[in-house]
C-alpha cells in the first residue's frame, strides 16, 4: 500500500503522544522569543510602484522550480503557481486526512480534552499562548533582569548580544513555573475556532500527528530548503496561520485582504497554499480571487468591512490599476504569495463542489508576527 506520510494508513500508525509533545515543543521554543530588532525586508516599502504590461500570475511546471524563479516572480509579480507540485495520490491522501480532522473535531470540549487521536488532539499547552493582559510576577522580572549580568560573569562579553538573550532566556524561562491559563485565554482559543470554523479551517497543530506528517511531507518535497533560501534563515511555523481548509457552501469569502493588514508588515513571509481540489474560474469549486501585481504596502481599507480588508468597489473599479482575476487551480499545484498580495476566497453564489486545501504560512525565524504564535520547524 501507500508509503505516503500523508496516508491515513502512516497517520494511524502513528505515535500520537509523542506528536502531540513534538508539536507542544515546537511552540515552546518562542515562547519568549520576540523577533529581532534588525529586520531585512525582502519587500522595501519605498519601492517605487512599477506599472507592468503584464497581469498574469507567472506559472512554471515543477521541474522548473528554484528559488531564483520563485524570487523573481514574488518581487516582481507577487505570486507564483507551480503546477503540479505534488501527485494525485497525495493529494487524495490529504482529503481523505481532511475529512477525518473535520468528523474528529467535531466533539464536546470534555471529549476533546480526551482525545488522543491523530486526527484531532490539541496540545495541552495550545491555550496558553493565547493572549492575555496579565502582568508577569515580579519574580520574573527579577530574574530577566538578572539573568544577562549571571550570563557575563561566567561568559565574558564575547558572545554576541542576541545570542546571550536567546541562551539566557531559554535557561531561566525554564525555571519559570507556567501561569494558570486564564479564562479570557480560553474565551480567545474558542473564538480563534469558531472564527475558523466559519470558513470550514482547522489549525494544523490542532491535530500533532498531521501537523508532524506535513512537515515531513514538505521535507520529502525540498521545500524547507527552498523557503530557507527565499527567507535567507530558516523558516518557521504558526499556530493561527497554518490550517487545513474544507470550504463550506454557500462559501463564506471573507472578503478581500493582504494578510500583512493585520499580521504587520514587518516581517519576512511566504504562503504555500495546496489546492486539493481543481477550483477556481469556472471549475463550480471555490478557488481564490487574486489582484495580480506585486504590492509594497497595505492597500486602502476605505469601504472595506473590516479594517484589515479592501472594498470590492475599490478592486473592481480599477483602485489597484490591475483588475482581479479567479486562476484555475489543479489538485497538487502550489501557489505561492506573500502578506502583501491581494486576494480573497473566490466568491460566487453558484458553486456546486466543495474546496480542499491546505495553507500553510512560512516566516523567516527572526522576522515572524509574534502574535500568529511562530512554531518551530
Ligand atoms: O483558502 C482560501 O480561500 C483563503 C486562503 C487565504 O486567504 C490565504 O491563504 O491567505
Ligand atoms: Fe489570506
């Protein structure tokens, strides 16, 4: 049978505790993090605005993917679709995991707490990175204030600042005992799920063994390289920006929006979004509208229905000197944009299948939204 990381025969044979503390791990490690102070962008904001001929989505086949290609298409265009990126047994594979992840979740809090299924069971920890206004004990402000003096009198002042802040934080933060998770962080986890069960998304870390499966899945296609190399550093993760999506219909658009809007633009970003399923333009399957121009900056809100969106009125009319187009998606291309390209879930009243894909937000490890919660690779 399938040798496929994907598979849900792999997926069963898993060992899911072992996932679930893997994934746990993984968000651990920024729990103190902040991103660095100096930033190198990849998109200057001062560029000055290029008006292209062209207002397509470049596309290339598989074969014809290196970072070069990527880099180019991304400063120049916005975006890029590889075509055919992975098989059809994959991504077969990954629907049947889908759906699997939709029926497992979908069950009482006192259930969920319990399960231990890799398909469906959320790292104890998940709730605590939430966000809260709780001030930290003084304890701990002692102790991060100490901790850089204790690290000099037995280092010396060779090592580099950044590198101390990072070993000493990594050393006392462990000495910290974790707060009670309080209710409004518990309020905030239930509103992150409901807002993305509005749009038919689940959090990848909301199920260890897929989120450990997909990483390996991106291993075995070279892709941690290629985002590596893009970034300049090694990439990471988030919990809020890495989900596994099963439209719903009547599809629920969201309207249209550069994610930078609320993730800030001071970061280092690259989406690697999977259509599962052929969508897009006329298919009858919700793909994505897309402006398709390279963008510096956060567009206009005016009009918008939320202050992180871009008015339809504003899109049509031509605002954006380039009108919108609805590409045509195959299972398994790969579609790659940053938090600057304009898009939304492609809206129409008339579509008669429902969309799979999974998207999956890349950011440099130095130069991550601290609030989309980073996640170690
Ligand atoms: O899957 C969709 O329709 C929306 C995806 C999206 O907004 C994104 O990948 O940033
Ligand atoms: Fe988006």
């Amino acid at each position: 049978m399938s040798q496929l990381q994907v598979a849900l025969e792999s997926l069963d044979s898993r060992d899911v505790l072992s996932d679930k503390t893997s994934v746990a791990e993984r968000m651990e490690v920024f729990r103190d993090v902040l991103p660095t102070k100096e930033r190198q962008l990849l998109v200057n904001p001062d560029t000055p605005e290029v008006m292209r001929t062209e207002t397509t989505i470049p596309e290339i086949n598989h074969a014809e993917l290196s970072v070069e290609v990527l880099r180019t298409a991304l400063a120049e265009q916005g975006a890029l679709i590889v075509r055919g990126m992975f098989s059809t047994d994959e991504t077969d594979a990954l629907i049947e995991v889908i759906d699997r992840v939709f029926d497992c979740s979908n069950v009482s809090k006192e259930e969920r707490d319990k399960l231990l299924s890799p398909y469906f069971s959320p790292p104890k920890n998940l709730v605590s990175f939430m966000p809260e206004k709780r001030t930290k004990p003084a304890i701990w402000k002692l102790m991060d204030a100490v901790a850089p003096v204790i690290d000099r009198v037995f280092n010396g002042f060779k090592v580099p600042q950044e590198e101390r802040d990072k070993r000493v934080s990594r050393y006392f933060n462990s000495l910290k005992k974790p707060l009670p998770v309080t209710p409004e962080q518990q309020m905030k986890l239930a509103a992150l799920r409901t807002f993305n069960g509005a749009s038919g998304a689940i959090m990848a870390v909301e199920a260890p063994s897929v989120a450990e499966s997909l990483l390996q899945f991106y291993d075995r296609h070279s892709i941690r390289e290629l985002i590596a190399e893009y970034l300049g550093e090694p990439p990471c993760l988030s919990v809020k920006k890495w989900v596994l999506r099963r439209s719903q219909l009547p599809v629920n658009s969201g309207g249209w929006h550069q994610d930078g809007a609320f993730m800030g633009t001071d970061i280092n970003s690259l989406n690697l979004w999977i259509p599962l399923t052929h969508c897009g333009g006329e298919t009858g399957a919700p793909g994505m509208d897309v402006v398709p121009r390279r963008l510096h900056n956060i567009a206009s809100a005016e009009g918008a229905t939320f202050d992180w969106s871009v008015s339809d009125e504003y899109v049509q009319s031509g605002g954006l000197k380039v009108l919108p187009v609805a590409p045509v998606f195959h299972a398994g291309d790969a579609f790659f944009f940053d938090h600057l390209y304009l898009h939304r879930t492609q809206a129409r009243d008339d579509f008669t299948r429902v969309r799979y894909a999974i998207e999956t937000w890349f950011f440099g490890e130095t130069t991550f939204p601290k609030d989309q919660i980073p996640v170690k690779w």
